[in-house]
C-alpha cells in the first residue's frame, strides 16, 4: 500500500444468509451472525479483536440511531475502540477501508469490519423520501444515467438483461445469496415488469436483510494464516473519493470519483492493465447496466466498449474477466452491507474460499461500491500475495 | 502502550489551525452553509485553500437534522472537485479527526481537513435521542438524555464522587470562564447557594447541571511532518489518540466508573507527562467530575477553561471542539493538552486526544 | 427574516424479536419477567449476548425473577414526553427484580418524589391488553401488589403462534430553516420568473437555491441572481411505477423529467410534466414552463422542495424536436 504504512491481510469472511425478512433473528442476532462466522473463518475468537469498525446505511432505514452504541456490547466490544462509518450505498467498502487504516496505521493489529442493514424493520423507499410522497426510489433516480450510457455507447438492450441473467445464475452457487431463480432467462427478464424505463423488475436489485463481517490483520497476522495454510487476501491498493451532488456537466455515466479513486489503487497495487492484472472483479451492480458503467469507469474496458465484454460472455463466472461470481448487489442488497460484501467476495476470491463461485486462478481481484447519487466510491485491489506482478 | 494490540503513531501529526461557527441557539444557516463557512474560515488564516486538501472526513448525524443521507450535501462545502478523498462518520467530529490521523500515517498525504457539525434547534431532544437507545427495552419508553444523566449523578453522588454543591461549583466556573469566550452561548457570574435553590429538572439534576441547546459546526486543519512546521509556529502535534466504548444500556454497567476512559487514556500514554489544560465534553456537571476522577486529574489541570460544553454545545461538533480549545493552548504556548469526547447514554464510548508542542513520533 | 418550516417525520417499525427477546415479551402477555443467565448471574432485561464479553447465552438460561422489585436509584420526570409511558410527573427507576443481578430500568408511578428512595419496594402495574412489549408493563407502583391497569383483555395464544415482532413508532417534528435564497426564488415564481445564481468565480449558474458554488464552494448572494429562460429541452427522464409506502402520494406511473434550459448551461432535474402523457415524453421534446394561477397556494414540499413556488412543471411547447446525441448527457 501506500508510504510506509503496514501491510494488512484479510483472513476471516463471514455473511448471513439473505432475505427479504430475516425476522428469524433480531437487530443484534443479525449482525452477530456474520460476525461470528468471519471469526471462525479467522480462527478467532470476540476477545482476539482489538476494534471494531461498524458502517450501515442511514439509520432512519431501521430506527436506531448510532446503532454502534447498541450494538457495542453484541460485537465484543467493550473496552475496545467502536467506530461507525457511513459514506451511503458505498459505506460498506468505507467500512473495510477504514479498518484496514486501523492496521495501516499500526494503531491495531486485528480489526473487525461489520457492515449491515435490516431493511424489513423499517421501509427503505419510505425512509429515502424522509417520509414524504413521491419518493423516486433508486431506479427512479439512476435510470436517467443509465439512458445516457445507452445512448452514448450505442449499446443494445439485451445488454442489461444477460446480466441480470448472469448474476442471478451466479447466485445459484452462493449459499448466501437472496435471489435464488432457478428458471432465470432472457425472456424471464424482458418480459418481467418495467420498473423505471428503461430498467425491467428482474434488472433491479432486491431488498435484502443481512450483515457482512471480515477480519483484517497486520503483516504477522496475515503471514501467520498462510503458514497455516489458510491463504490470506492482501490489499494491494485501496481508496475512497466523492464528488459534489450536482453541478452543470457533472457526468454519473462516467463519475470522476469513480475513475480517480480506481487511479489511486492502480497506483498502490502497481497495476497499468487492470483487465490483464485483475482476474475478477465485485462491482455494485444494484440495477443490471451498472456492470458496464463500472467496466468503463475502472478502466478494464474503454469508455463505451463495456457491454462488449458482456455481449461476449467475458464477465460471465468462466469468462476472461468474470464480474460479480457471488451474484452481486443484484442478488443480495442489505444496502449497508452490499459494499462489505464486494469487498469480502473479491478477498475470499484471492484466498481460495469463494466455493462453488470460485473463480479458477483468481490471484488479484477488484472490489467497488458507490452511493448516493453516484458520489461516494470506494475501492480496493486484493491479492493472494504482496507482490503479485513480480 | 497499556493496552494490547496497540501501537504507537508511526508519522508526526499535528493540528496546524481549527474554526467554529458562532455558536447559538438557532441558526439559520443550513448545515452545509454553517460548513461552507467554517472550512474557509480554518483554511484561510493558514494560506490554504480546498485545493490543497488530499482528504476530508465529516462528522454529522442523519437523525439530528431529520433527513436520510443528510451529509451529502454537506459535500459541497469541502471543494471536492476534483473528486476527494473522502469520509463521513456518524459521529462526533472528533471521531472524523481520529479517521484522518489513521490515514495521514499511512504517509501518501500531508493535508486533512476534518467538520463536526449538527443543528440541534431543529428537533426536541428529549424526542430524537431515545431512538439511540436499546431499541427494545429503552426506546419504547421514550428514556431520554436527561433521564440517564440525573440517573448517573444520583449514582455518582452515593458514591462520594459528585454532590450537589461541587456539580453546581463546575457550572459556575463554568459559565464564568465562559465569560471570556466568544462562542460561549451560555456564560455569567453565578452564585453556588442561589444555583443551588432552584428547582430540580431531574432530580438531582437543576437547570445549570444541563448543557444549552446549539447549532454550530467546527473545521480543523491536519498536517503532517515538514508540512506542519511550515504553517504554523507551534503545532499542536497529536501524540496520543485514543477511543474506547462500554456496553450499551448503562443499567449494566458501573456507573460510578468510566472504564473506557481510563482505557483510552492508557492508549493515549496520557501519564507520559503531566498535562497543563484539559478540555472534557462533559455535557452534564457531574459527568466532568467523573471524568476528573477516572483520568486522575489533579487541581493543577486547568479544566474546561473555555467554559466547555456547558458554555456551548453543538452537538458532532462539541468533542472536535474540545481539541481545537486544546490545540489553542498549545498554538499559544502550551506544552501539554488533554482532550475528550464522548457519545451515547452515560458517557458510553469515550475518545481522549494529548496534544503537545513537540512530536514524539518515530520519524520525527 | 429568515422562514422556519415544520415536518413532522412519523417512522413506522417492525422488529424482530430474536429468540432471547421473544420468550421475554411472551412472557410479559403472561404477567412474567423473564431474565437470562449469564454464569451465575441473572441479565434482566435479558440478552442474546453477555453485555461485558458478548459471549452467546444459551436460550434455555431463562430464568423467572420478580415481578417485584427494589429501587437503586431514581429520577423524577416533572413534565413527561409524548414518548413517555406516563402522561403525568412520574420516576424512571433502575429496579433490581427479586432474582436478578442486574437492574430493570422502567417508570414507577409515584404521587410524589418524596414517595420514593432507593430501598423502596415496587410491584408491576401490568396493561390490561398486553401485546408482548416492555411498555406491558405501564410503570411499577411502590409496594409489594402487583395491579393490572383496565380490565384483563389480553387475548389467549396458542404455545404455536407465539409474539416474534414488535411495533415501534416514533414521530418528531424538525424545524428547519428555509435559506433565504429559496423564498427569493419563490417569491419571483409568483412573478412567473425562474431565478438562478451564478457563481462570481466559474460563472457556472445554479438554479434550485442552493445558494452557493459547490465547485469554488463559495456562497451566493442576491447580487448573484440571475433570470433564466421560460423554455427548454428534454435530455433525460424518469418513469416511476409507484410502489406503495406510507406516505407515499402517487398510485399510477409519474415521469420526472430533466429540462435544459434554452441559451443556458442550467439543467432542471426530476421536474413534473403538464399534458404531457408518459408515452409521449422524449429526449429532444421541446417543453414550456406551466405556472399555476396566482391565487393558488405555494407547494411547500414538491418535487423542488418548494424552490419554484408557482412552476408546477413543464407542458409541450409545440416546436418540433430536437435531435442532438448529447442532449441525453445532460443530467446534471
């Protein structure tokens, strides 16, 4: 990473089950159930921790107010360092950024990221709006952009429809996943309602209930994983930038923050042909387009030549440059989380952990969340070593 | 370092200058507008402008101005085009400083510039702030910031720590030290026995036990190494920083105590040295007698001499302030600071900041 | 003088119960307090976890303490909140249950402060119609009787259809100030003229009131108003099939269209059409600002929170289409 900061290593990943309702479990169990699952993964356990990094979406979505005060005692954290992020739909990879700085910085040598949203206790539309009618929704404020990609790239409709296919036959193989469509096909998606013209019901990312947790450590801790031989995620490059909410010209096709932050890591990772050095990619991908607006924005593909590597099946789970294994935003959307879970898909990706989506040969993957009106992007790159390009 | 799993500031850092907005009961300004303001306000008298900002993080709260996502316009007052670096917390600014001393140390950049900012007018406390507690034992009943504030004192009171009278004597110093504060909202000549004759609003809390109601924000300016020195004679480097939390509800809990800040002071290796001032959110009277106790102040730390939050308390701003008050005495001579903040039910998670006039980073 | 406006946020929740919390609240529709065990300590309320080490605590912990009680300490609430269970001077207490190692925070019913101290002995004054949350209990009164408030109506459920969710509502009203810029905006809206601000140093032009330049992030004054054109350019759109949600006002699909203003750099976002069906709206469609009679009453939390005042939104204006591939870029 950058200067002379630590190096830091994922080894542990844990998420719930996603659901529409998750009322199985409560606010705390929730949360808990990720947490607990990441620490297994890591061989560890609560009192192994140092801090705890909290990120969700707004609070309004469930009625608890700083929730990292509720649930300091249910994350194991007393007496240790609490902190709470919140960056918007890109939180979750804040989330993960922030507590690597923990480990960067050498303040903590084991950190807890936890990220989360329990949609069903409240009504996310409603909480968008702060109560009031008329609330546009998300699709509502992002299928302007996605008109303009259309138009500008010149790209054919089916494009946003064989990724909402993919995705979902992706989630088929991640025991994790919301979405399970076992007959998901073109025609399932074309014929499904239009939802916000031009995007259909099934090119639309669910509502989901669920957490995410990863665990980061420092140098020692990463090395000592691997000689155990449980293969950590090292982050090789990671960044968060935002730009203004509007202003004349801004463009949300191809967001500066977007391209800028990708530029930062690129940097860091000694990357120069992200689609030659990255062997897969978790993008935010909430509405199906979105994958060929992000190939674009990180580079990987030319500015309008995105939806060619969907066209031609390259980000499909066996493609050149698979994108979204774990089904995505599109399958799974606790808002909060589905940053996290980028993050944590793409270093399970580099540990050999993925399962049934694992992607053959994955040595460097790419993560990335957005939010609010295209503003809040993070990213990061991890690796199954430091030096991957050597 | 006390605290396993710890380790010291690898980079010096150093406050180089900080700003408020005034600091009043109800403003009519926007968030954003307070921001745009106090930003300018910080940078200018350094020869700064956005443009040499490399990160910025926010500190503000969706439930206070009563608006999801009410922090990103607030991105307009940091000039982050081209796009910045960048993060918000939902917490008090002085949890945004402690983001931006993480990542200044990971040694790419030089400058932060780290806001606290909130309206309080615009709801009711006593409404707002039970949404913070346990959703399912507390919330429903509507228990607010007063009710465990009067809790904690009565505790603190059978315990020998705080009574009446010495609660009272805090808000008298208090409020006149605050007399020569200009962002104070609430300072005077008070006298302890007439305070002590008024009435209780939550027994044994009276009237001049409580913080006012403010709006306001705050701005500071972070800077690293050789950038540092060359702002300012004198900046305040940050040679400790800590935060820690305790559970949730405060009926589990010892209340005579303040463990995490006695954690996060360990952290903060606050008894390297002896520190000249100390600025403590303590938003109640008792809980600055508390806080005294736990951190093993003695009577030659001058304590809140700005008046403190119960001069002025803008709610995510009045821990970063705390630092500013502190980084003041060091910009003004000072050797040695001690800063606190502090969030959630009877002083639940607590932050401590040292500052002093020379680093004692490892690159220094 | 600045305008101050009042929106009352009333938030509806739904919460799961979980199973710790869950036998606790059935077991409050059955007049029991229920705590859990944590080593050879009683957690009342009970957790899912130990609030010191957050160490999973097993279901089958649960243990029946109370109802009674002894006060450890106390405050008196002379003027209750709408959000309190008492609508009149009641204490919130830290109640130590019988059997429990941890004290239950709750109001007691007390007619005086002077009733009440630590050491004094509370019973639960139990609702009437319990529906398994912790307000079951209205407040506990001094003494060793319990009382149930009304007349018994909880109704009898099956050991299968237990309590696992809970209604949490809570409104609050903000008061917030409106930037003067706004009703300056409104104000010449009644005028039917659309202001705009351009920033003294890019020259960039804002409308919407923001009141400053998020590029130079400097503010906007009077002296930058300018007027900006009645017609322009639809470059993008949105058509929103509503989904329902409480306080949601549309019920059939609504568009919001994005209008570049003629001669300007200036795009109005997500503003409403005038007869101008959803299958007919376009990029390239040539619009017109519709302004509502001057007798009506401002729209104080539309689509612009109220920043046009008597614009209600964009008609067809005749003119033929435009056709140019960039009009879709212009979003912002």
């Amino acid at each position: 990473m950058s200067g002379h900061s630590e190096p830091c290593a994922i080894v542990g990943v844990g998420q719930t089950h996603h659901k529409s309702r998750r009322h199985d479990v409560s606010y705390g169990g929730l949360v808990r159930e990720a947490v607990f699952r990441a620490l297994d993964d890591a061989q560890m356990t609560m009192a192994d921790i140092d801090a705890v990094v909290i990120g969700k979406a707004p609070d309004l979505f469930e009625g608890v107010m700083k929730p990292e005060l509720y649930l300091s005692d249910a994350l194991g954290a007393v007496g240790k360092p609490m902190f709470r992020v919140h960056t918007a739909g890109s939180v979750g990879g804040t989330t993960a950024i922030v507590a690597a700085s923990h480990v960067q910085a050498r303040k903590h040598q084991r950190v807890l990221a936890v990220a989360f949203e329990k949609q069903s206790e409240g009504n996310a539309q409603f909480a968008l709006g702060s109560g009031r009618g008329a609330s546009l929704g998300a699709g509502g404020a992002f299928a302007p952009f996605i008109r303009a990609y259309i138009q500008r790239s010149g790209a054919p409709e089916h494009i946003g429809w064989k990724v909402a296919v993919k995705d979902r036959q992706n989630a088929l193989k991640n025991p994790y996943a919301h979405l399970k469509i076992p007959d998901i096909s073109i025609e399932k998606v074309k014929e499904s309602p239009m939802m916000w013209e031009p995007l259909r019901y099934l090119e639309s990312c669910p509502s989901s209930d669920g957490a995410c947790a990863v665990v980061l450590t420092d140098e020692a801790g990463g090395n000592a994983a691997a000689a155990d031989g449980r293969t950590p995620a090292w982050i090789l490059g990671a960044s968060s930038r935002s730009e203004p909410p509007s202003f004349p010209g801004r463009d949300p096709v191809r967001p500066a923050a977007c391209v800028q932050a990708a530029w930062d890591v690129y940097k860091m990772a000694g990357i120069t042909n992200p689609r030659e050095q990255i062997d897969v990619a978790e993008l935010y991908v909430p509405f199906s387009w979105h994958e060929a607006i992000w190939l674009e924005g990180h580079d990987i593909a030319a500015p309008g030549d995105g939806w060619k590597m969907i066209d031609a099946d390259e980000t499909a789970l066996t493609g050149s440059f698979p994108v979204n294994p774990s089904g995505g935003v599109l399958s799974s959307n606790p808002i909060g989380a589905s940053g996290l879970l980028r993050f944590a898909e793409a270093a399970n990706q580099v540990r050999g952990a993925a399962g049934e989506h694992q992607v053959t040969d994955a040595n460097v993957a790419l993560a990335m969340a957005y939010g609010a009106n295209s503003q809040y992007f993070s990213t990061w790159v991890v690796a199954n070593s430091l030096n991957p390009f050597s | 370092m006390a605290t396993t799993g710890t380790r010291g500031p690898s980079t010096d850092i150093a406050v180089v200058g900080w700003a408020q907005s005034p600091m009043i009961r109800r403003t009519e300004l926007s968030e954003t507008q307070l921001l745009l303001r106090v930003i300018t306000d910080a940078l200018e008298p350094l020869g700064l402008t956005r443009a040499d900002i490399d990160f910025t993080c926010l500190g503000s709260c969706d439930y206070i101005t009563g608006q999801a996502f009410s922090f990103v316009s607030n991105l307009d007052a940091i000039g982050a085009w081209p796009p910045k670096r960048d993060s918000h917390v939902e917490m008090d600014g002085a949890w945004a400083l402690y983001e931006a001393w993480l990542r200044l140390q990971e040694g790419d950049i030089e400058i932060a510039v780290v806001t606290g900012s909130g309206r309080s007018s615009t709801g009711d406390p006593a409404l707002i702030y039970p949404m913070e507690m346990d959703p399912f034992y507390l919330a429903p009943l509507g228990v607010d910031p007063l009710t465990f504030a009067a809790l904690q004192a009565r505790v603190l009171i059978g315990a020998g720590i705080a009574d009446e009278r010495s609660m009272a004597e805090v808000a008298a110093r208090s409020r006149r030290d605050a007399l020569t504060n200009p962002n104070a909202q609430v300072a005077g000549e008070f006298d302890v026995d007439e305070l002590l004759a008024g009435e209780y609003v939550r027994e044994p809390l009276r009237r001049h036990d409580l913080p006012p109601i403010t709006d306001g924000a705050a701005a500071m300016v972070l800077a690293t190494g050789d950038r540092a020195r060359q702002l300012r004679d004198r900046p305040a480097y940050i040679t400790g920083f800590d935060h820690r939390t305790e559970g949730h509800n405060p009926a589990y809990r010892d209340l005579t105590d303040s463990p995490s800040t006695r954690i996060a002071a360990a952290a903060a290796d606050l008894g390297a040295g002896p520190v000249e001032v100390a600025e403590l959110q303590a938003a109640f009277t008792h809980e600055e007698l508390l806080l005294r106790h736990a951190l093993g102040l003695g009577d030659d730390v001058v304590v809140n001499r700005s008046g403190g939050a119960l001069a002025s308390n803008p709610i995510m701003a009045t821990g970063l302030a705390r630092i500013g008050y502190a980084a003041d005495h060091i910009f003004g001579g000072g050797h040695r600071a001690l800063a606190h903040s502090t969030s959630g039910p009877c002083l639940q998670q607590n932050l401590i900041c040292i500052l002093e006039d020379e680093s004692t980073g490892a690159n220094s | 003088m600045t305008r101050f406006v009042e929106n009352s946020i009333t938030f509806p929740y739904k919460r799961s119960l979980g199973p710790v919390i869950g036998r606790f609240m059935n077991a409050l529709t059955e007049r029991r307090i229920l705590g859990i065990r944590s080593g050879d300590r009683v957690i009342v309320p009970p957790l899912e976890w130990d609030p010191h080490t957050g160490a999973e605590l097993p279901v089958d912990g649960m243990v029946e303490v109370g109802p009674n009680g002894t006060v450890e300490s106390w405050t008196w609430v002379p003027d209750p909140s709408e959000q309190h269970p008492l609508d009149h001077p009641f204490a919130f207490a830290l109640i130590r249950l019988d059997g429990a190692s941890t004290p239950l925070l709750h109001a007691v019913d007390a007619a005086s402060p002077h009733m009440i101290s630590a050491g004094t002995r509370v019973a639960p004054r139990w609702r009437g119609n319990r529906v398994g949350r912790i307000d079951d209990i209205v407040a506990f009164v001094i003494g060793e009787a319990a009382e149930v408030e009304g007349t018994e109506a909880t109704p009898e459920r099956g050991a299968d259809e237990p309590i696992t969710m809970m209604d949490y509502n809570a409104s609050i009203t903000y008061r917030n100030p409106v930037p003067l810029v706004l009703d300056r905006l409104r104000e010449a809206s009644r005028e039917e003229r659309i202001l705009g601000q351009r920033c003294p140093v890019c020259a960039r032009v804002y409308a919407g009131g923001r009141g400053y330049c998020p590029i130079d992030a400097v503010e906007l004054g009077e002296e930058h108003d300018v007027d900006l054109p009645h017609s322009g350019t639809i470059t993008n759109f949105t058509i929103v099939t509503p989904v329902q949600y409480p306080g949601q006002t549309e019920t059939e699909p609504f568009a919001r269209v994005f209008v570049l203003l003629d001669g300007t750099d200036v795009v109005l976002p997500y503003q409403p059409v005038i007869e101008l069906p959803v299958a007919e709206i376009k990029v390239g469609k040539r619009v017109a600002a519709a302004w509502a009679p001057p007798e009506d009453e401002f729209d104080e939390g539309g689509t612009m929170g109220g920043a046009y005042g008597h614009l209600i939104g964009w008609m067809p204006s005749g003119e033929p289409d435009i056709d140019d591939p960039d009009l879709v870029n212009r979003i912002f």
